[in-house]
C-alpha cells in the first residue's frame, strides 16, 4: 500500500503521456505514475524505468574508473534513455571533457526536456554535453581514435528485443569500428541485459582487454542482475 502526497492511498494506474515511433517501426510508449515514469514497448515490454537506474549509472562509473584520469576525455554514450548514464558520467568526468550522446529517435530528446523535465533537470544544459540525433552506430563508424571511452546501452545488449539492426553495433564488424574508434587504452563498455558468452569471445577476439561486471538494476542492490562488459583496446 503506498502514499501519495495528495492523500490517496493505493496504487495511482499508469497514464499514457505520448507515444513514439521508432526508426525501425517500433511504437514505444512514455507512461506515468506518481513521480515513477516507464518507456515501453507497445505489446507491454517495459525497456526503462525511471526508478530502476543502477546498472545504467554503473555502466559509466566502471568505465570511468577504469579509464582513469584524462584531462579532457571524450566520451560516446548510445542511448539517451533516461539520462541515468549521462548522469553518472558528468558527476565524474573533468570540466574539460566532451560528453556525446547520440539518440536514434528524437521523440526521446524531447519526452527527456519536457515530460520528464524532473528527472532530467539541468543536465542537457551542461555545456560538456551535447546530444546528437542518429545512430551511435554511425557516429563509431566515422570515428578514428576519436573517443576515449563508447558506452553501450542500445536494447536489450548483444542479444536486443527491438532492433535486429543492433547486429551492426555487437557482431564482429561493429566491435571492430568501435576499436578504431577509440584511442589508445580506450574503453568500450557494454550494459546488457544478460549475460552472452559468445559475445565476451568475440570482444576478446577483436582486440579488447575484457572484464565482466553483475550488477543490480536499482542502486540499492535490488532489482534484476545485469551484465557489464568493461574493455580496454588493446594494442599489441
């Protein structure tokens, strides 16, 4: 049984705020309930909730720390999402750094500067972010030692629900380009999901150092267990 601040007891329903088409034909679904907001496919399947973070703000803190000190590291982030990443990555990196994120449907930047404005709050405005629409995919491509640091949170990981395109980002080829697109001691880090063996071969197999982290999908150790593929270019 939960409180709510207007005096109501029991479960506030879920309301639809809007709906978006992706790229790829999906329809994904913004819904709200209380302060609590869930991006959502249209058969049901919920890809984000603003209150289950952990893993996606784990995802930058790993990848930072193993990146270390850079006096103005450039880093690509994949997926605006909720911004729980963004958010994690501007609390660490320097003044100087460059904070990249690049977005596949634009709906997403404009749900993230109005609908959810009180999740978000101010940290588009950071003058070290700048938010790019298209594919990340694209952006990895025409990069050459361009990013200190890509990270990774499209779909569902290696093995995505929504967009069997994400095979050009997590196949042989796509983590090959990400290699190129790092610079030296560069790190790419990857959320997923679950766990995928064969995808830690094939990151090992493309010139990475790789190192695997569990972890929880509320800060709180809560939550369902996620994956994180932490992997530093090698250059033999």
């Amino acid at each position: 049984m939960r409180f709510y601040q207007d005096g109501m007891i029991g479960m506030l329903p879920w309301v639809q705020l809007a709906c978006a088409i992706a790229p790829d034909g999906d329809t994904l679904r913004l819904m709200r309930r209380g302060d609590e907001f869930s991006i959502r496919l249209q058969g049901g399947n919920e890809l984000m909730n603003s209150r289950l973070g952990g893993s996606e703000e784990a995802l930058a803190t790993l990848a930072m720390d193993r990146l270390g000190m850079r006096p103005a590291p450039q880093i690509l982030i994949g997926g605006l999402g909720m911004g729980f990443t963004l958010r994690a990555a501007q609390a660490i990196a320097a003044p100087q750094a460059g904070l990249i994120v690049a977005e596949i449907v634009p709906d997403l930047i404009d749900w993230a500067e109005h609908h959810m404005a009180a999740v978000f709050k101010d940290c588009l405005s950071d003058p070290r972010v700048q938010v790019r629409l298209g594919d990340v995919a694209a952006q990895i491509r025409q990069a050459a030692g361009t990013f200190d640091a890509i990270l990774l949170d499209v779909d569902n990981g290696p093995g995505g629900l929504t967009r069997s395109g994400n095979d050009i980002l997590y196949g042989t080829a796509g983590l090959q380009a990400a290699r190129r697109a790092l610079s030296p001691g560069g790190v790419l880090a990857v959320w997923s999901a679950e766990p995928d063996v064969a995808f830690e071969r094939r990151l090992a197999g493309c010139g990475f150092d790789v190192s695997t982290h569990g972890v929880r999908a509320a800060g709180s150790g809560r939550g369902s267990r996620h994956v994180i593929w932490v992997s530093v270019r090698r250059d033999d």
